[in-house]
C-alpha cells in the first residue's frame, strides 16, 4: 500500500473518548502549537541566583526615572523590590513601639530570647527589628539584638521569643526561601533587660499561603459567605494575596481586603512602604480595598471594596472610590477636584478588577460591570454588562487589548464588548481535576509572543498550583501541563516571560530548553499522544511496517533523540500492551535523530496512536507530519 500521511487536528480534546476524537490530539505535557503542529515549550532558568521568603502570588514591574527597571513581588511574608539580581525589602511597618516599650530575657546556655511588649500583635512567623538595644551582659551584645528578627512562638499577648543570631541582614540568610540563622548562645553574664532606649518596628503580619478550609471570605463554594458574617475576612484565614500599580516611578501597594501603602521610588531602595494616609499631602485616601489600580488612561488612582471617606475604616465591598485625577493622594471630593465615588448594586462584594484600553470591567460575586472615564463632573460612568457570571478568583482575569479572559467556577469566558463562554476541549478534564478549596490559588498569565493565556491551577490531590490550561486566542485551541508557579508576568519591561515558582525564585521563561530550577540544568519531559486511528471501521486488524519521521530539531543540541512511539490496542477500552521484541509487537518505540529517514517496525492492532517525547537536555523539536506504511492484516 501506498504511504500514509499523518495529520492531526491543532489543540487537546478530553471532552470525547479517544476513540471518537480520531484525527486530533489526545494527551500532552509542555508542548505547544505553532501553526497547528506540536512543538516542545521553550524552557526556563533563574532570573537570579537569591531567593525570597514566602510564596509569591504578585509581581508587577515599572520603570523609574532613571530608567531602572524594578520588580514589585509580593509574598505572604514580605514584599520586595527585586532589582539588580537582589531582593530588597520594603514591606511596610503596622506599628513602631516607643523607647523603652521592649525588653529582652535570656538564660545561660540557650539562644532563645524572651521579648516583652505589652499588646505587641505579632504572631509566629512575623518579622522585627530592634534598635537602641544595649547587651545584656555577655554574648547578647547590643549589635546581635539590634538587627532583624523573625519571631519564633508567641506565648502571650504581651510576650513572643525569638533566636539571638550572628550579625547579618536577612537577605544573606535566605537560603532556598528559608530562613537560615545561626544562632547565638548566651551565657551567665546575659542578666540585662537591653536598656530603656529599645525601640521595636513591626512588620505588617505575614499572610497564609494556603486557604484554611471552613473559614475566611472564600470558605466552601467561592462567595457563599456574606459579608460581615462569620466568614468575614481575618489576618488569619485570608491568603494573602497583593494587587500594586506604578504611579509615575512610585507604587501603590494593596493587600487584598487589607490596607494602602504607598513607596516613593526617589527615597531609595533601603526604605520601605509606608501607609498611604500617612504620606504628606494625603487627603481622605482609603485605609482597606479588595483592589487598587491607576487609570492608564485619565490617571486616576481606584480603590475597588474600600472604605467610605464618611465612615473611615469600615470597608463597603461594593464602594469604588478614586483619587483626583494626576494625584495620588488627595481623596476627598470637591467641587475643585475630580475625586469620588461609585456603588455598585448587583452582587455583594467586589472581587476584582481588570483595566483594558477602553474601560475597567469590574467583577462582583454575581456580575460584571464596565467603567469608564467620563470626564468632569462625574468623572466615571459606569454600566453593567452581564449578570449570573461568575469569577474563579481576584487573579483569573487577564485583558488583552480590548479583550479580557477569565475562569468562572465552571466555563472559561471572553468580554469582547460583551460577554461570552469560550468553547473548551479541555472544560471537564479541569474542573474534574480542581481543588476548589483553593480556588484562591487560581491565577491567569500572558505569554504573547505565542498568543497564549495560561490558566494555573490546583489539582483536586494538591493545595499548591500543579497544573496549567492553555488557551491559544490566535488559534483558538486549548492544551495543557504541569507546573508548579505561583504567579505569571508576560513579557514587557523585561524581555522574557516572568513566573515565581514554589521553590521561592522567579524564573525567565522561553531561554533554552531545560529546567533552570537545578545546578546542572535537568530535563523537561514533554510529550504528544494522538487520539486512536483505525482503519476504515475499526473491524480489521492493522499491521505498521515502517515510519517515516516529519520532525526538526531547530536549535537543539547534536546527537540529541525524540521518540516516535506507534500504540496499538485491539478495543477501544483495551491496554496499550507490549510483546516481546521477537514477536508482533504491540508498541513500537523509534528514537529519531535529526537526520532520520525512516524506521522499520512491527506493529499490528485494531487501532493505533502516535505517541512523541523526549526527556533529553538540550532538545527542541517540532512535529510535523509522519508518515507510515500500513495495511489491512485481517479480521482476527
């Protein structure tokens, strides 16, 4: 028989058998498609040798002035700016205490130290520095208490310890993402208290990085819980999520459903946020939001579920508030000003919002609603667009032009100008597989350079991100993988694709072709597998004598192999088996070089697949279309 060509349709199929989705694509892990044929992902290494404390579910990048390109990365421990290769911390202070209000308790052969500061609010796991701290007497000199620390346990309200250590800032002591001190033991002469000038400053609390079940704003199904219920939101059971945007060079910095903070680039490096209200020139701001972001268009300054400039502190999840227009900080609304406010009716709370370069959609719980510059006096209209719409997480959303993708609870949509679901090949294999409990978790990127929205997500055995879903607009195909990231920046002020991942480094996606994450570089298995094929109706055998390889290896290194693997099954429910190599066998593995011409083999089957992988160092490669000599072998 003549040769036969093999062509499959673009993008992944799982909501048929792979029976019935004969002629497409069945199964894949870090591939994509260009042009309609797979090709392996590019892969990733780390943008920097440091790591960070926490896991990271934010990053934003903006440039300053002086043309330095900085990085926002927000963690549940600390926030930071990652510039030249380092990391450097401005999370903001929630409290300074006065002189004299700390002091320290050690005991002679142990490196735990008592704190005492009465109502200190801190709670494991959170950072203070010490200063004007005099020794205690021996090992516990003045200079190992007037340093940074991470506090330990917490016995009481008014006590918490932690451990004396060398001298060193933290980033140095930030192995891996984990805090690495060595420690300082005192002896019998540490009897002092550390003096009346100790000053300690408080970080803000850290956050959760993982969603306690049966508790907090998302407990259960997303947005069951009302608000100002039980499920209201607490330090303790929200997952610490940030939303930021650069005005001019400076950031505005929000907590999700926590308060606004404000850094001034020009201040440097080494100095933190501070709370917008407490900035000089601040009027009215908001102290709590679900959401912040500037207009790129009027440059207006929106806080999205914040507080009223009428009932300071209480938080109205359906307020928008917004700043006078070139003005970060004057709040409040005069006839002299574009300052102001909008309520939103439907739903009953905010839980994000997405600008494009036409409007700002705004989601609630229940519905969607576009807001857009007006101009003086209004400022801002707003309209709704749709209702009965639901929203996976405040990070599923992302625009694209004037276009903004989102994963609701159980569709993936599309706002156009109006809202539609997006057919899905891949809708119930992820919500099948879906750890709802973490929805939280759920964020959306962009990697435009493939026209791609990537969609990470937990799987139903996992509390952490494991998985992603793509959706290529261009093509308007969907496949998927696995992957451990916790956040996603698309290409821009820096030149590759940025993620974080849970091992507590940022990575530079799409450079070379293997995993960065070790020292030698490690492999990314990837893989196709097509649906089943037969011949005619399936109710004679088949037999495959050779294959013809269609694949490049475009950058790749010499000598490095793919494999073509033919699969063939007798039933549609039957197992891929494997005979001995003497006999018919029921798999055929070839290994192709870049200058394969072709492979004989031996395979027989009612029906078969074609299955292509690598798990090399330094391989790409691209399919294009195989061919095979195959024939009618009877009916039994």
């Amino acid at each position: 028989m003549p040769l036969s060509k093999l062509q499959f349709r673009p993008g992944i199929n799982k909501e048929t058998t792979s029976y019935s989705n004969e002629g497409g694509w069945f199964d894949c892990d870090k591939i994509r498609f260009r042009a309609g044929f797979p090709e392996k992902i590019g892969g990733w290494a780390k943008k920097t040798p440091n790591s960070f404390l926490g896991t990271t579910r934010a990053l934003h990048p903006w440039q300053t002035i002086s043309l330095a390109n900085y990085l926002g990365v927000g963690t549940n421990i600390k926030y930071y700016i990652q510039y030249g290769g380092a990391y450097y911390d401005i999370t903001p202070l929630r409290a300074t205490t006065s002189a004299g209000d700390v002091t320290f308790s050690a005991t002679n052969g142990s490196s735990t130290i008592i704190v005492t500061d009465t109502s200190h609010g801190a709670i494991v796991g959170d950072f203070v520095t010490f200063s004007g701290a005099a020794s205690l007497g021996g090992n516990i000199t003045a200079e190992v208490l007037n340093q940074e620390y991470k506090i330990v346990t917490v016995p009481t309200a008014n006590t918490y310890t932690i451990t004396a250590r060398e001298v060193n800032p933290v980033s140095r002591i930030t192995v891996d993402g984990i805090y690495t001190p060595v420690a300082v033991t005192a002896n019998s002469s540490d009897s002092g208290n550390g003096g009346s000038s100790t000053v300690g400053a408080y970080q803000l609390n850290i956050g959760l990085n993982t969603s306690i079940t049966g508790d907090g704003w998302n407990a259960g199904t997303w947005g069951r819980g009302t608000w100002n219920s039980a499920t209201t939101p607490t330090v303790e059971s929200v997952l610490r999520l940030w939303t930021h945007d650069n005005f001019g060079e400076d950031l505005i910095i929000n907590i999700f459903n926590g308060g606004l903070f404000y850094y001034d680039s020009s201040a440097g490096l080494t100095n933190r946020a501070v709370v917008l209200s407490s900035v000089a020139g601040a009027v009215s701001p908001p102290s709590v939001a679900v959401k912040v972001l500037v207009s790129d268009v009027d440059l207006h300054v929106i806080a999205f579920g914040c507080d009223s400039e009428d009932d300071p502190g209480t938080q109205d999840p359906l307020l928008i508030r917004f700043s006078d227009q070139r003005n970060a900080l004057d709040w409040k609304a005069t006839v002299d000003n574009t300052a102001g406010d909008l309520k939103i009716s439907s739903g009953s709370k905010i839980i994000t919002a997405i600008e494009t370069k036409r409007e700002i959609l705004v989601f609630t719980d229940t519905s969607i609603y576009s807001m857009q510059f007006v101009g003086p006096p209004d400022t801002f209209g707003i309209t709704i667009v749709s209702e009965g719409i639901s929203i996976r997480s405040p990070n599923s959303a992302v625009a694209i032009e004037d276009n903004v993708f989102w994963m609701g609870s159980n569709e993936f949509y599309v706002y156009n100008g109006a809202v539609q679901k997006i057919p899905c090949t891949l809708k119930d294999f992820v919500f099948s597989d879906f750890n709802s409990l973490q929805s939280e978790k759920v964020f959306a990127g962009v990697n435009s350079s493939f026209s791609e929205i990537w969609w990470f997500y937990p799987s139903a055995d996992s509390n952490e991100v494991d998985k992603y879903v793509i959706y290529n607009y261009q093509q308007q195909i969907w496949y998927y993988g696995s992957l451990n990231r916790t956040a996603w920046l698309d290409r821009g002020v820096n030149e590759l694709p940025i993620s974080a991942s849970t091992d507590f480094y940022l990575y530079n996606h799409e450079t070379g072709d293997d995993d960065g994450s070790t020292d030698p570089v490690t492999a990314i298995p990837a893989h196709i597998e097509s649906s089943q094929m037969d011949i005619g109706e399936g109710d004679q055998f088949t037999f495959i004598s050779r294959i013809i390889p269609d694949i490049t290896f475009r950058n790749s290194e010499i000598g490095k192999k793919a494999s073509l693997i033919l699969k063939t099954r007798n039933f549609p429910g039957g197992n891929y088996l494997q005979t001995d190599p003497t006999e018919v066998s029921k798999t055929a593995t070839v290994p192709v070089e870049q200058f394969t011409n072709d492979a004989f083999i031996r395979l027989r089957g009612r029906s078969f697949a074609l299955r292509v992988e690598s798990t090399e160092t330094g391989i790409s490669w691209r399919l294009g279309s195989p061919r095979i000599d195959i024939r009618p072998d009877g009916r039994r």
